[in-house]
C-alpha cells in the first residue's frame, strides 16, 4: 500500500480526472505489473515483437511514433524506438513515474496528457446532462506520424467512463455506451495514414483452483475487432494474485487497422 501510495504522488494526472479515478485505475495497474512481472512477461515481449514488425513498415520520411495507452511503457520496445524515431510521443490520461522518468531521460520522448475517449472532460463537468458522445482525433492531423500503436488499451477505455455515467445516468444502456467508446478508438486509429497496430484483449477466462473455467467475459462489450495476424494468452492475474487460488487469462490480439476493413457491430 505505500507503495502504491508513493506511485500516485509521482503520477501525472489532471485534478478533474483524479477525481473520476483515473489516476487511481493507473495505480492499481503499475502495482500489479510489479506483483506479477514474471506471468506478465511473455505477454510484454510478445507486445513488443509486434510492434516492432509495424514498426519496420513505418514510411521512411516520417519520424513520428505515437503511442495510444502508454503508461508505464512495460509492453514497449522503448530503444528501438528511440533510434528509428525522433519524436515518440506518448498518450495518456495518467502518467505513471515511469513514463516521466523515461521523457526525463530522451529528449525524443514527449509526454501528452489526454483523454483518449473524449468523455472525460463532459463528465467531470457537473453540469453535462446527459452521457457524451466519444470522439478523439489527438495527432491525426501530424504529417510526420510514422507509426501508431495502440497499445493494450481498448478494453479499459470504457471503464471509468462507465462507472461515472452508471452513477449519473443510472438508465443508460452500458453496454451499448461502451461500445460507442470502442468504436470511437477504432475511428480514431483508422484516421492515420501509417502502419497503425491495436494491441488488445479480445477474451477473459476466470478459472478456479482446478484449472476449471467457470467464467468467460468479453472485454469489448460485444464489439469485435477484425481478425488478428497474432494472438497469445496472457495471464493477468496468476494464482495468487487473487484469493482462494482463482486467476484470470486475458486472450490478446493484435492487428493492423490500416489493413482491417471493418468491424462487426
């Protein structure tokens, strides 16, 4: 717990979004990242394969790289970045001491703090009267971007959004509202002329003491991302992590949305 006291101290994060808990859902994943380093590697260096294969398609006269979702930069290949890109930019609500330290050290490595469904703001104004419509067009509109990656982001954009509308809104249709948010992040990364990779959990498996899966849950809310050129398992919460021997095994994707057509509604 002091720990993770200590991280929210250094973790970057506008008042009006710490309030809503985003700063708090940023904590909450470093402090796991850390207790479960050694189950979440195979799934940080399988992220970074991929991107990097992206990466090697990038156009050559752009010098741009911009990371959708980056927190502590654990799923990153952070050097080879550096050395292909001049500027790499990553983009968040929060970011966690990590992430600052990394922009402390390379001058390449510009920090923007942002929120990436476009809720944010209209929900921490008391005054919006009904759920915001989700939208976001950050640097769409930078002719030097060369690579866009999203990066293991898509199932938690809904989350915080969905607790603050629950709580103001209580008759919203939730699953329709986190699709629409989805949606919008697919629109946003399809608006890039670049190799643009969406690294993502498409199923969770909750799995009992016996290696029994008794639960099976969709993280996109019924939104389907187009068919994968990769996909691993990762567990995100080994036994231990969780009481009573219990764990949970995220199924990931990852695929190129400047190649993908469409997505199922």
């Amino acid at each position: 717990m002091l720990r993770e006291f200590l991280i929210s101290l250094r973790t970057r994060c506008a008042p009006a979004f710490v309030r809503l808990g985003y700063r708090y859902a940023a904590v909450a994943c470093v402090g796991r990242a850390a207790r479960c380093a050694a189950a979440w590697a195979p799934h940080q260096e399988s992220s970074r394969r991929r991107i990097l294969t992206a990466m090697a398609e990038a156009p050559a006269d752009r010098d741009t790289a911009v990371i959708l979702g980056a927190g502590p930069c654990l799923d990153l290949p952070m050097a080879e970045l550096l050395s292909r890109f001049r500027r790499v930019l990553l983009v968040d609500i929060a970011h966690p001491p990590a992430a600052r330290q990394l922009a402390r050290r390379h001058a390449a490595i510009e920090l923007l703090d942002y929120d990436l469904t476009g809720v944010a703001i209209a929900l921490a104004n008391d005054g919006t009267l009904a759920p915001p419509t989700p939208s976001c067009t950050v640097c769409q509109d930078d002719g030097d971007v060369g690579l866009v990656i999203s990066a293991n982001l898509i199932s938690q954009l809904p989350l915080v959004p969905l607790r603050q509308v629950d709580k103001r809104w209580p008759n919203t249709d939730l699953p329709a509202y986190a699709r629409a948010i989805i949606r919008a992040h697919i629109d946003h990364l399809r608006g890039f002329d670049c190799p643009t990779l969406l690294i993502g959990d498409v199923q969770r498996r909750v799995i009992d003491p016996d290696g029994r899966v008794t639960e099976m849950e969709d993280p996109l809310f019924g939104a389907d991302l187009p068919v994968g050129e990769m996909e691993w398992d990762w567990t995100v919460a080994p036994v231990g992590e969780l009481s009573n021997g219990w764990s949970i095994i995220n199924r990931v994707r990852a695929v190129r949305i400047d190649r993908a057509y469409c997505v199922a509604s």
